[in-house]
C-alpha cells in the first residue's frame, strides 16, 4: 500500500489552534470524524464551546498572542504529528492583525515544533492575492514565516464563507432592499461552507502528495455577484427584487476624514482601516487571480465539496441566523454557523443527511 494512504488512514495527533472559531470548530469535528485524535487550543471564556470541542480531545485556555503562555504546549502534547491553524484577528484593526494573524500564528508554530510537529496546515485567506489592507500584509508576513520554517506546510487560501454572505437577510425578511454598492452587478466570489472548507484542510493536513504548496479553494458554485445574490435571496423569500445603491465614495468619505485624524489618534486610525477594508470587500472579486492578465477568473479557482450557497440561504430562511459574528470585517453583519438537526456546527440539516 503506498505511504499516502497509510498516512491518510492512521490515526494522527492533531494540535488545532483557533479551534473556537466558524471554520476551527468545523475542523476539529471533520479530524475526529475521520478518527484522529485532537488537542483544541482556544481563548478563554465560551465554556459551552469549550464543551463541545472536549468531545474530540483536550481542550487548553491559552493566549496565542503571548509566546510564553503557548510554549508549554510542548509538554501537554509532546506527540503532535501535525498543526494546523485556524488563528484570525476578529477586527483585521492594524494592531490586532499583527498581534493575532502574524505574532500569535508565529507563538503558536514554535510551540507545535517544540511538540514534535513535522507538518503545520495555515488557514488563510484569497484576499491576500491584492495585499492593500494591514491584515493582509500581517498574513502574508507569517505565510513567509511558515514557509522558511523547514516543517512541511500547506497555506490554504479560501474564498468568500457562506456565512459573510448572509448577513442581509434580516433586512429583506423585513422588508428592506438589499443593499449594493456602486454600479454594476458587483464583485464575484466562490463561496464555500464551513463543512467543505474544514474537509479541504483536513485533506491537505494527510496528504503527503501536497506538501509545501499554497492551496487556493472555493466552494463547487457557481460563482455569484452581490445583485445575484440579492435575486436570489428575493426568490427563495418568494418576493419582488428590490435593490438599493450606495456610492463607493461613501467608503472614501468614511475613512479620508478618519485617516487625516488618525495621524494624531490612534483608535480614529484604526477605524479609517475598517473603511478600507468595506471598500475592498466591495470592489474586489474572491477569485484566484491570473498574474499574468491581473484578472480575477471563476474558472480558474478550485473549487471543493458540495454545499451550494443557494441551499444555505434556503436553510437560513427556515431556520434562521445565530452563533457567530464576524465582527467589524463584516458589511451587514449577522453571519451564522451552519448546523444540522443536532445542533453541532458543520454539520448537515437533517434533510440532507
């Protein structure tokens, strides 16, 4: 039997930091799904998640952002094979993301090689294709960092969540417009759930065939615009369409006074990023980019799994949104988790099982 396959179905010990998280969550039940053992690493103060996740393994409260608090992970877990992270600033604020995306997912790689961890699996994001923003450049800084580090690594860049593209939809059941912003349909994504997302990672953490690569993916499609999204959220609420511009300036006219003031404030500066982050959201495609035409091309970004956007957005108008919000990053943000009859994140509602 070839050595991958062996690999892929012996039971490995997985060390997962942002384990609390929408996509951590999920990828800790797809490892011990599989039958691999998991040592969730997680912030303090969410007990019922940290219930959750003791059901695949050791849970530790831990600070990733301070090396000291992360380094006795070594010796809790001396026989981790791989790593993996899921680690993301929840603001994408300048000093969180160096904080979080870069010094903690550093913290967190020296404590996994310290523990024996020949492979580490990074979640990261498409975005950082057209780096303008902070956070980017913070995830961009640590991919270089793993990719020196001399351990085996897969850098996962996915596309839009289901979950970021839900956030609307309280306004239509409402009777409100969706909401666009400047002219034309809008930028195109291949979103992805949370299920085929952590099994992508799962993958790419056993197979030894695609090691020491960056591994873009998308969800099985199509691809969507913002106005294909609204129509189709009208259609299943079985209602008229009904759209409301916005001009892009109005990012500008956000974040340009904020930027002149943040040379003075600090805390106005932050918020002059989160305008550009709203801006770029909303002008550029989640779409792996071709470097030599600088287009972004639906075609050409993998695509993985069979979770379709539009059967989450059924699933959502039944049963409704809750669990986890994606905080400032988020336009119109009241994201959900997706869950099943069972009530467990990543999971399928029961009619699709």
């Amino acid at each position: 039997m070839p050595f991958h396959i062996l690999w892929a179905n012996r039971r490995t010990d997985v060390m997962l930091a942002g384990a609390s998280g929408y996509i951590g969550r999920a990828v800790a039940a797809e490892f011990a799904g599989r039958g691999h053992h998991v040592t969730s690493v997680v912030r303090r103060g969410d007990p019922t998640v940290t219930r959750y996740l003791q059901r695949f393994g050791p849970v530790y409260e831990l600070d990733v952002t301070d090396a000291d608090s992360v380094a006795p992970l070594a010796l809790k877990r001396p026989a981790v094979r791989v790593a993996v992270s899921c680690l993301a600033s929840r603001s994408g604020e300048p000093a969180d993301a160096w904080r979080v995306d870069y010094q903690a997912n550093v913290n967190f790689l020296e404590a996994a090689r310290a523990a024996g961890a020949t492979r580490f699996v990074l979640l990261s994001a498409i975005c950082v294709q057209n780096p303008r923003l902070e956070f980017q450049r913070a995830k961009l800084a640590f991919e270089a960092k793993l990719a020196a580090s001399g351990l085996s690594y897969a850098i996962v860049r996915p596309t839009a969540y289901f979950k970021s593209l839900a956030g609307q939809i309280p306004r239509l059941r409402q009777g409100k417009p969706f909401v666009l912003f400047g002219d034309g349909p809008g930028p195109a994504c291949l979103p992805i759930s949370e299920r085929d997302l952590a099994s992508f990672i799962v993958d790419r953490s056993i197979d030894e065939e695609r090691w020491n690569g960056i591994f873009p993916v998308g969800g099985p499609g199509p691809a969507v615009t913002p106005q294909a999204r609204g129509e189709m959220l009208f259609r299943l609420l079985g209602r008229p369409a009904r759209f409301r511009r916005l001009p892009l300036g109005i990012f500008d006219a956000v974040g340009a006074p904020l930027s002149w003031l943040g040379r003075g404030i600090p805390s106005l500066a932050a918020k002059a990023e989160l305008a550009r982050i709203g801006r770029f959201y909303a002008t550029e495609p989640m779409l792996l980019k071709d470097p030599e035409t600088g287009r972004y091309e639906a075609h050409r970004t993998p695509a993985h799994g069979e979770d379709t956007l539009e059967d989450f957005y059924r699933h959502v108008i039944a049963q409704g949104l809750g669990g986890q919000e994606l905080g400032a990053q988020a336009i119109f943000s009241l994201p959900a988790g997706r869950r099943g009859s069972t009530g467990r994140p990543g999971r399928r509602p029961a009619a699709r099982q």
